[in-house]
C-alpha cells in the first residue's frame, strides 16, 4: 500500500503565490516519476507538472515560467511552486506518484492523492 498526502492547497488572490506538497509513504522501492495533475469544474484532469527522480521536469504550457516542480528522492517528496497566478489555475490538484513498490517485483504501479483544492479568486 502506498499513500501520498498533498498539503498546501487554499484561496489566493490574483497575481499570488501558493505551495503544495505532497508526501508518500508505504511500501515503496523506488519512485520512478512524481507529479501533479488538476481538474477544474466540468473539466477532465489535466497534467501541470511532472519530474523524474533524476530532476528532469515536463510542464504545461499554460504553467510554464510561472509553475515550479521539485522533489526530494530522500523523503519521497515532491512539490509544486506556483506563482503569478491566475483564475483559470482555479482547480482540485491531485500529486501522482509511478513507482517500484518492492525490489523483487518491477511492476510500476499509479499512486494518486486526494486531492487539494486551490482557487484564485478576488
């Protein structure tokens, strides 16, 4: 069983900045990628960011230059700086973990969290 609890979520105004973290724990041997995905109102989930265990990162457009992703492999952590942001970042963000749970299996496996509302409003 692995688990990843997101913490960081809230309301910001216009133009503001928020953090969020995430943190899995459980039976884990190596986590391969970690990152976040959001879903707005009626709207499918979307990638923002994800980074490998190297530090090799992949945004979305409507993300980059604003948006940072980092982890710390020693904690099994990973975060997500967000600045300059706007009403449309309004949304549910969710931390997704693929990863190795045991030596002796190489299966990789999804973990999701559940989830941490941001809304950017005035």
């Amino acid at each position: 069983q692995v688990q990843l609890v997101e913490s960081g979520g809230g309301l910001v105004q216009p133009g503001g900045s928020l953090s969020l973290s995430c943190a899995a724990s459980g039976r884990i041997f190596k986590i391969f990628f970690m990152g976040w995905y959001r879903q707005a109102p009626g709207k499918q989930r979307e990638l923002v960011a994800t980074i490998s265990s190297g530090g090799i990162t992949n945004y979305v457009d409507s993300v980059k230059d604003r948006f940072t992703i980092s982890r710390d492999n020693a904690k099994n952590t990973v975060y997500l700086q967000m600045n300059s942001l706007k009403p449309e970042d309004t949304a549910v963000y969710f931390c997704n973990a693929q990863l190795q749970a045991t030596f002796w299996n190489s299966a990789v496996l999804t973990a999701w969290g559940q989830g941490t509302q941001v809304t950017v409003s005035s």
